[in-house]
C-alpha cells in the first residue's frame, strides 16, 4: 500500500517523504478524533461529580450535605457524638461541593479541604481548620465527640451557608 501511494505521489512532482509531516499530522488528527468519538468530550462538572458523592474524606458516601445534617443528628441523639462530628463535617463539605464552591476530589483531605474552603472564605479559615482536626480526630485517632466540638461543627456549618465566598482571579490573569 506504501508503494502504491508513493507512486501517487511521485507523478506529482514530489516524494513520499516531503510529505511525511502531513501525513504524519493527518494520523495524529485522525486519533484525536477517533479518541473524541468513542470517550466524548472533556467535562468538568462539579455539581454532578459532588451530586455523585465521588470521594469525600476517602469514603463512598453519597449522602447531599442535608442528608448528612439529618444522620449527624440523629447520631447525636443516640449518643454517638463521634458519628455526629464526623458526618456533620460531611455535610460542611458536601455543602461546599454543592454549591461549586469548593471542589472536593477524590483523595481530598479534611486538611486540603479546610484549606481551599478557607481560601474562599477567609473570615471562617481558622474554624474550617479547627473543624477539620475534629474531623480527623474522631476519624481517624478514634477520640470521642464531645458537644463543645458539635457546637462549633453546628455553629460553623450555619454560618457557611450563608456565606458569601471570595472570588479569585483566575491564575495567570494580570490587568486589563
């Protein structure tokens, strides 16, 4: 087949290899757009991925923030404030998630969550951090929930939902 294109391409006027770079370039068009066709186009979209529950604090929760606030609830009724904490965390997240205000991707942290949420909230940064050692605390260093710590988790939940957050430049922007 080689043969019989470069015979083409002899009458002409030109051979095989002036015209490697197009040919070359043709291939490379032609696997994008295969590529394209059978995966689809690129998509970011945070809303449906935080709708989905993908990864938040290394778990497959799917539960929306509200959900959430109802299991952190009903755990602090039955006495396991450690659950409560530790779901009313969720719901701080999630919430964030949901609102596209902070992207919470699988392997996310509590730690790089308080971060990002801080920076788009700078007056709550200190208590997101606060937040999220309780969060790792009776997660992962198996410490008891205590009602000081649900009433802060409470407290700061309440206020991030009616918190405005800070927009950002995007990065790379400069004046216009």
């Amino acid at each position: 087949m080689g043969d019989w294109i470069a015979g083409l391409l002899d009458g002409a006027g030109g051979g095989l290899a002036d015209l490697a770079p197009v040919v070359i370039g043709a291939l490379v068009l032609a696997v994008v757009v295969v590529a394209f066709l059978v995966f689809g186009a690129p998509r970011r979209d945070r809303r449906r991925a935080a709708a989905r529950g993908d990864g938040l604090f290394g778990s497959d929760d799917r539960r929306s923030a509200e959900e959430l606030r109802r299991a952190a609830e009903a755990s602090k009724r039955a006495g396991d404030l450690a659950a409560a904490a530790s779901d009313l965390f969720r719901a701080i997240a999630r919430e964030q998630a949901e609102r596209t205000i902070v992207a919470v991707d699988p392997g996310t942290t509590a730690r790089g969550f308080a971060r990002r949420a801080g920076s788009a909230h700078p007056d709550h940064a200190a208590r997101l951090v606060v937040a999220a050692d309780d969060f790792d605390a009776v997660r992962y260093l198996g410490r008891p929930g205590t009602e000081e710590m649900l009433d802060r988790l409470s407290a700061l939940d309440r206020d991030l939902r009616t918190a405005v957050p800070v927009l950002h430049e995007p990065v790379g922007a400069g004046p216009r």
